[in-house]
C-alpha cells in the first residue's frame, strides 16, 4: 500500500477504504497470481515511470505490478497523454523476457499479446460489444477506444540465469472500466468507451478485472515462450486474425515523427508479419511492411 490516506469511491463497485482495503487487494493479488512483487498507489503521476524506476534495481523481485487507483500524468505512444479518472484501470507489469526466445527486434508482439490479453478480460467481464485490437496498441470495443498498452524497458538489467539470458520490459495498461470518460481527460484518437458503457446494469469489480488482467498477460507470455518447438502453442500471429479489427479494411500507415522523408502509405490490411509487423497492400498490390507508426481506418484506397 503507498500514500493510504482514506479513499471512497462507489464506482469501483463498493466502497474503499484505501488504508484498509489496499493491503488486502496486495495479498490477494500475490496469492492468486504469479505475482512476486505488487504496490499499490492511491495515487501515482504514472504507473509506468514508477515501474521503470524499480525495475532498473537488479534486487527486484519480477513479475510484479504498479497499480494506481488514479493516474495524473500517464503516457501513451509517441508522447499523448493518458489522463485517467477514478474508476479506471492503469497498472504496470514488470516481466522479464527470455532473449533467446524473443529477440529484442520481435519485442513489438509483446504490445500485440498485452492487447489480445486485455480484449479477452474485457470479454470476459462484459457480454456484449464487438472487442477487438487495433494494431499497435490500442483496443476497441463497438468502434471506440476502450484500453491501449505501452510497452517500455528500463535501463538495461540483463542476466543470465540458469543459462538463459533475461532482460527486463514494462507493460502499461490503461483500461476504461468504471470511469466517467468526460472527466477522465483522456485524448484519444476516436471516440472512447467504457466497459460500463457495455454492461451499465452495475459496477465491473475492479479488483477481479485487475487480477484477470494480470492472468491473461502472463499466460499469452507464456503462449509466446511455448511458440517454438514440436508441441508449440499457436502464435501471437497464428491468432491474431480473431483479435484484429483492421484485416481487410482500407487503412493508412503513418510513420512516426523519427522517420524523416517518409509519407503515409494506403493500403487493404492483411495481418501481421510473425515478428508482429503490420503488412498493408498497396493499390498497386505491392506490399508494405511497417514496424512502427500508427495506424488508422480509412473510407477506401485511393
């Protein structure tokens, strides 16, 4: 428990005594998960620049989670801001990564199966809505932005244990759940929703969510570590056409602000590489392979 000062709050689904109830969601956290290591903040500027920080400290336990019940000052790609409001989900994961298993060049499917992770908790908690990933980052439910994901590493903390070479990664996960997305003063790209916008008979209980939050990443890592050899689980690629929102819709391919002289390419959606890179076809049916930028729906390829 960090900064317990007393904290109410009904959309959460109950009330909350922070200095009471914190400790209790600590330990229910690290005895129903593989979690070795968890804190939890009334309030935190950003769950990620917290994670970063311990993360670099080689005597920190891992896995383990930063959750902030209230965000100030949260992050998302290419430097937008994820103000979230009371009764959201913004957590961290702190994971270390065999690096043999998944180079650092392929570290982008991590955001990918974070996402998958998300959108099958959402459907997990929430009946109805179409629920889906929008390559990189972002998932969408019923055409708006329900959660996104960042991944970042922290300065490098790389060791080998038991002959494998580990490295250390940062998950954030930003969630809408209970929150009130006019107060929330997130920015996104297109309209946001909640998952009580989904379900608005009552509360998502966030505790349950956050923990289901956590199983599902842990278990898509292990889906990518399982991914190679005689009994291989499907891969992130194998079983990204049932979580993708754009295959086969017209879409354009903006490059990041880092790639100098390069222009937006248009194209039909066709998936993902297996190193997790978005492939669009051109009008000219040549392909365009992109591994970073964003990307957004379009009416048709012109």
């Amino acid at each position: 428990m960090k900064d317990g000062s007393n904290f109410h709050s009904s959309v959460i689904g109950f009330p909350l005594d922070f200095r009471s109830e914190a400790p209790v969601w600590r330990e229910r956290l690290l005895a129903g998960t593989s979690l070795l290591d968890a804190e939890i903040w009334e309030s935190l500027p950003s769950t990620n620049t917290r994670a970063l920080e311990i993360a670099g400290e080689a005597e920190q336990p891992v896995p383990a989670v930063i959750w902030a019940i209230h965000q100030t000052a949260g992050r998302g790609r290419s430097g937008k801001s994820w103000l979230s409001g009371t009764g959201s989900l913004t957590l961290s994961l702190i994971l270390e990564i065999d690096t043999v298993i998944l180079p650092r060049r392929e570290w982008s499917l991590l955001s990918l199966a974070s996402g998958m992770a998300v959108c099958d908790a959402i459907r997990a908690f929430s009946p109805s809505g179409r629920i889906g990933v929008k390559w990189p980052n972002d998932v969408y439910a019923d055409g708006r932005k329900i959660a996104g994901i960042l991944v970042e590493t922290p300065r490098s903390i790389e060791h080998v244990s038991s002959s494998r070479p580990l490295s250390r990664v940062v998950v954030g996960i930003g969630v809408n759940v209970n929150n009130d997305i006019p107060q929330a003063h997130v920015s996104f790209d297109r309209p946001a929703i909640t998952m009580q916008d989904l379900f608005p008979y009552e509360a998502v209980p966030l505790f349950d969510f956050a923990k289901e939050v956590c199983l599902r990443v842990f278990g898509e890592l292990r889906v990518i570590q399982e991914s190679t050899g005689a009994a291989a689980s499907p891969s992130v690629g194998e079983r990204w056409p049932d979580y993708c929102i754009l295959t086969d819709c017209p879409v354009e391919w903006i490059p990041p602000e880092t790639i100098s002289g390069s222009l937006p390419v248009r194209g039909i959606c066709e998936g993902i590489t297996s190193a997790g890179e978005l492939r669009i076809r051109r009008a000219d049916r040549s392909e365009f392979v992109a591994g970073r930028g964003s990307v957004r729906l379009i009416d048709e390829v012109t």
